[in-house]
C-alpha cells in the first residue's frame, strides 16, 4: 500500500505542471550544492531545516524573475497533508510556530493569489493556536490591501494624467 501511494504521489507530480516544475528545481537545487537525494524522515525539525533552506534560496532570487506559482506550489508540498498531520502527532508546538513563521517569510515576494495558496497548509499547521492563525490571516490582509492600493494607484494616475491634459488644452484655447 505504501508502494502504491509513493507511485501515485510520483504520478501525480508528474502530471501537474507545477508540482514538476517545482520538483525539477528542488532536484536541480540539491545537485547544485551536491546534496544526494535522499527521502528524510518527516520530523519537525527536519521540516524546520527545509523551511529554512527554502527561505534563503528565496532570499537571493531576483523577485522580478522568480516563478511566484512554484514557489507556492513548493511551499504547500513541503507541508502535504501527510506532512502536516504527521507533524500534528508529534505535538512539537514550538517548531510548529517556528515552521510557520519561517515560511510567512517565504511568503513575503508572493502576490496575494500565491501567497493565499501557500498559506492554505499554514492554517491547518496552525490550527490550534489562534495567535499564529490571526498573523496568517493579517499577512494575507495587507498583501490583499497593498495589491489594492497598487491598483487604485495606477487608476488615479491615469486619472491624474487625463485631468492634467484637459487643463492643459482649456488652458490653451
């Protein structure tokens, strides 16, 4: 039964252009600093020292370049369901939090669509502490209002612009 969930898992992967492209990075990653490929037994401090390694190879990625979708689609299947309720048995609330925190950073470059998607598994990790559930839900708040005001700014720039223009050619008649 393993056997067949490992192959589905693989299957599914595949298939799913994202979770490939996201796959492909994380192998082309552990080549480039020699790391052997190996499955790590799912323990939180493990999950901690992938969140933290996904941290800064995100820190030094050019943010006009980097693929906002396989970022979020690498930070939900660092914590698949398996994952998470693996790590809700183990009980470890302190690196819970310290998880959580560290890919909140993780975040931080996302639009609010990716950053929503990515955050989907940080709720359920965090299901138990309402402290972290209400920083999950104000960092998708301002990343929803800021991409607003990016919005409304643009709007009321161009605004500005045509006023400007009118003036401009009442002036002149």
């Amino acid at each position: 039964m393993v056997k067949f969930n490992e192959i589905k898992e693989a299957y599914e992967t595949l298939i799913n252009p994202r979770k490939k492209e996201a796959y492909l990075q994380e192998r082309w990653l552990s080549k480039a600093r020699g790391q052997t490929i190996s499955q790590d037994m799912i323990t939180a401090p493990n999950i901690l020292i992938k969140s933290l390694e996904l941290n800064k190879a995100i820190a030094v990625m050019d943010v006009y370049r980097m693929d906002y979708d396989a970022i979020a689609a690498r930070i939900s299947s660092l914590l698949n369901n398996d994952v998470i309720a693996q790590l809700l048995a183990l009980k470890e609330t302190g690196i819970h939090q310290s998880i959580i925190n560290t890919l909140l950073k993780a975040t931080a470059p996302l639009p609010y669509n990716q950053t929503r998607e990515a955050v989907t598994q940080l709720r359920i990790l965090a299901d138990t502490h309402p402290a972290l559930i209400k920083k999950i839900e104000q960092v998708l708040q301002q990343k929803k209002q800021k991409e607003f005001w990016m919005k409304l700014k643009n709007v009321l720039i161009l605004l500005l612009t045509i006023l400007i223009c009118l003036l401009i050619y009442f002036a002149n008649n």
